[in-house]
C-alpha cells in the first residue's frame, strides 16, 4: 500500500474520504490508460469492445462515488471550517463531481461514452477518407447528448453555459463573447499590417521539406531529455491528434504526429504537450491520488502547453540551443541557419489546421469552433450544414478556401468525444501564457536571457511550479491567478506580446 499520510493533507475527515476516493481513482487511472491505448495503439476492430468497457468503468465509477456513506461523508465535510485550502480544495471538486453525477442518470452516462467512444473510431475513418457524411450521424447524436447533457445541468441563459462549466468552473457564454470581442479585430488588423510589410514571406520552403520519421521521433525524444532530464516517468508516443495524459504518480503520457514534412507540426505538438504534462509532473507530491493533482481549469492547462510551445519552442534563443541536434537528425536541413528555422516556425499566415496555426491566428480558428458550438447547442444550425458553415467561415475570417472536409470540418478529434464546449479554453489559456509570461520576467529575467543557459530553463521550470503547478487543482482560475500575479485575468499582456515580437520581426 502506498502511504496516504501527506503534509498537506491533515484533516481526518477528509483523509477518511481519499481512503474510499482512491478505489473511484484506480477507476479513472485505467480508464485513462484504456483511453490512452484506444489512440495510440488499438486496432481499429477494438473500439466497440473498448467503448463497452470504458462505458461500464464510468458508470461503476459513478455508482461508487454515489455511495451514501461516501455522499455523507463530503456533505458533512463542506460544513467543516477547520480545513485548509488544499482540503477545501477537495471538496470543492467533489462536490462539482457529485452534482455532475446527481444530475446525470447513469443510462446517459453510459450512453454518452459508449456513443463518443465508437464516434472517435468513426471520426478516424471518417478524417481519414474526408467523408462527413460517415461522421455527421454521430455527431448528430453527440450534439443532441450535449443538448440533454446542458438540460440535466441547468443553466442560466445560455445551455451553452452548462458545456462551458464542465470545462472551466463558472465559464459563460457571455465572457467568452466579450474575451474575443476584445481581441478579435485587433488580431485581423495585426495579420493585415504583417502581410503588407516589405520584407513579407506567407511561406518557407521547410514546409515542404520531408524529414525522415524515425529520425524525427529520436529527435522528439531527445528534445524531451534535454529540457526535462531522464524520461523515467515521461513517454512519448505517435497518435492523429496529440494530447497529454497523466496516469497519475511517475507516469505522465504524450504523444505527437508525423507528417513526413513541415517539421513545425511534430515539433510543437511535442513542445505543447510536453508544458501540459510538467503540470502534473510538477504538482505536489502530496496531492496524488487525490482530486486535486495535477490541473482541472482547462484554461490554466492550456496556459502552461502554449507557453512551452510559444515561448519556449519558437523563441531564437531556444532553437540556438537544439539546432544542432536537430540538423545532425535531418541532415537535409543543414541548408537552413538557425534565422530561417526561426523564420519558419514564426511565419504568419491564415490557415486550415488549428494546431498548426501562426500565434496570432490562431484565435480566430477558436472563434469559429466557439460560434458553431454555440449555435449548434443553442439549435440555430444543423449537423448537416456544417461542412458549408465551417466552408464559409474559414472565406470570411482567415480569407482561405478549404479543399477537403478532412483540413475542414473533420481535422479536430473534439467534437467525436463529445468536447463540446473545451474550444474556447484554448484561446483564453493561450492569452493566460502571456500574462504568465509578463510576470515571470518581472520577477526573474526575461526568457530569451534565461534561455541562453540550462540553469535558465530550470529556473523557467521553477517558477512555473511555485506559482502554478505545485497547487494542483487547488485554486480556481480566477483565485489562482489573483494569487499569482496580483491582478485580474487581462488578455492586454497578449496583445502586447503579439505586437511587439511580430512588430520586430516585420519592422512595422
Ligand atoms: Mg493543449
């Protein structure tokens, strides 16, 4: 038996409901695995068996936190005043799961994982051929669970609003609306003044130079060691679209894809990912097993894998360091200096694919998803009409035509699991890295100093883990950075970033 006995954690009431949280817990560790495995290495055949088990997993988990003893135990336990943040903390969030499970019958949880576990082997074939046709009845179901989903919950205005919640605790509508009123046209203006100086260049002959796949996932590999150390409790693995896992203690979960060319796409999934799983690699020890390790607020998730991507992974001072490696993987690119790696991995240019979008328009790739969620939930559009809906967004905020449902409506794997409501979380955790950012140089250097040495990236990773990773999920978004940064979530330090980095880069 592992010891539960942790610093943190005192109170004996609460240490009485982590006893029957762990057996809930070892529940969700091997769905995960299952989860994990489904998209990396199960035959295709596997889904329906894998979607059974997976379905029967959830609903004994749910029966088992529904346990009256259990229930009693929280309920008593919120009334206590004698608990500490971290303690409250747990509460906090199983009383959020316990509320989720209250409202929801168990039949429609069942049926909401069995039905996104067989979509996401459908959504596969359906990328795949780029037939929406093959995908849109699941969809259709998924986007009508949801509706159910945000009428089991409630809401005030929006059933939106209930989706949203499920991601980032308090999460509405309205503020996502305001968060990208405010961005939203200086982002298009700042392209537009990018596309118009002299010296522009809308694409680089690296995207398409081939690189040789093995080689490039050593090169993954390598990068890993060389910014985290040893690999002993961090693996990297190849999946359609990238994600990060955490099993729990000494066992976090990445994966990349490879394209065989346009190395920007591998190398940033591995960045990005990476910044989730130092996250829950860097959460206190004395919160494992328990509901608060490792980060819940997707938006603050979202803030640390941007960070690595963004400021990190796409910094000159940065790819100083592993430009070596990297072109002793591929010799082919020993035709490219370091200024044009650089150059290529920050070109802008309005595009088709979300993850591999330039960091300023990005957001209006997020924009998109968030309206045709929104409309959809709220029963303005059709699953039928989406192809043509995303067709025509696509024309008229980033000016690109998009060939195939497959770099259209089909690219993100969201949507099949039943992610409704996840995008927005993406934008705004994106905006969060700034003001990371911002406060991290305030109060240790500027990254591109820090950068020039490994005792500077571990000071990188230091900060990160007193200011963020190491509460868990201790603190909300809003408390957490309130904490952290001494002032209210502001998407200026975004703007400001963007400005000035791109303004240097195109002399505007
Ligand atoms: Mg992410």
């Amino acid at each position: 038996m592992t010891e539960m006995h942790s610093n943190l954690i005192k109170h004996p009431s609460i240490r009485k409901i982590l006893e029957h949280y762990r057996v809930i817990w070892s529940l969700n560790h091997l769905s995960g695995l299952g989860n994990w495995d489904l998209e990396t290495y199960m035959p295709e055949e596997g889904s329906e068996a894998r979607g059974e088990a997976l379905s029967k997993i959830a609903s004994l988990s749910q029966k088992l936190f529904l346990e009256k003893e259990f229930v009693e135990l929280i309920k008593e336990s919120s009334k206590l005043n004698d608990l500490n943040d971290y303690e409250k903390a747990i509460i906090r969030m199983l009383l959020r799961d316990l509320e989720f499970y209250e409202k929801l019958p168990s039949a429609f949880i069942e049926d909401f994982v069995k039905t996104t576990s067989e979509a996401t082997t459908v959504w596969r074939k359906a990328k795949n051929s780029s037939n929406f046709s093959l995908f849109e009845p699941y969809l259709k179901k998924i986007v009508e669970l949801c509706k159910k989903k945000a009428e089991y919950l409630g809401y005030k205005e929006s059933p939106y609003d209930a989706l949203l919640d499920r991601y980032e605790e308090g999460l509405t509508t309205k503020e996502v609306e305001k968060y990208f009123a405010s961005i939203k046209t200086i982002l298009v203006e700042l392209t537009n003044r990018i596309k118009k100086s002299e010296s522009y260049r809308g694409s680089h002959s690296l995207e398409e130079e081939k690189y040789d796949i093995e080689t490039m996932h050593k090169f993954n590999q390598k990068l890993l060691k060389f910014i985290h150390g040893e690999l002993t409790h961090l693996r990297i693995d190849v999946s359609s679209h990238p994600f990060s896992t955490s099993l729990g203690k000494g066992d976090a979960r990445i994966t990349t894809r490879y394209k065989g060319k346009d190395f920007a796409g591998t190398y940033g999934s591995t960045m990005h990912e990476y910044g989730h799983s130092l996250y829950e690699i860097q959460s206190h020890n004395d919160l494992h097993y328990t509901p608060i390790a490792g980060g819940s607020s997707l938006i603050v998730h979202e803030s640390q894998s941007r960070f690595w991507e963004n400021f990190i992974g796409r910094s000159e001072e940065f790819l100083k360091l592993i430009y070596g490696d990297l072109v002793e993987a591929q010799p082919s690119f020993k035709k490219y200096d370091l200024s044009e790696i650089y150059k290529y991995l920050n070109l802008v240019k309005p595009s088709l694919i979300r993850t591999e979008a330039d960091e300023i328009t990005y957001h209006l790739h997020i924009l998109i998803r968030f309206e045709i969620e929104k409309d959809l939930i709220e029963g303005k559009i059709d699953v039928k009409d989406l192809p043509k809906i995303w067709n025509e967004k696509y024309k008229s905020y980033l000016g690109v035509d998009v060939p195939s449902d497959r770099e259209g409506v089909l690219q993100d794997i969201h949507w099949s699991g039943g992610s409704i409501g996840y995008f927005p979380t993406y934008s705004l955790g994106t905006a969060l890295s700034a003001m990371w950012k911002h406060h991290l140089e305030k109060e240790i250097g500027d990254i591109p100093q820090l950068l020039k040495s490994m005792d500077g990236i571990n000071k990188i990773k230091d900060w990160l883990k007193k200011n963020i990773h190491e509460y868990g999920s201790t603190y909300t978004f809003r408390e957490l950075v309130l904490k952290s940064c001494g002032e209210e979530f502001n998407p200026k330090y975004l703007l400001e970033y963007l400005e000035d980095k791109y303004g240097k880069m195109w002399n505007l």
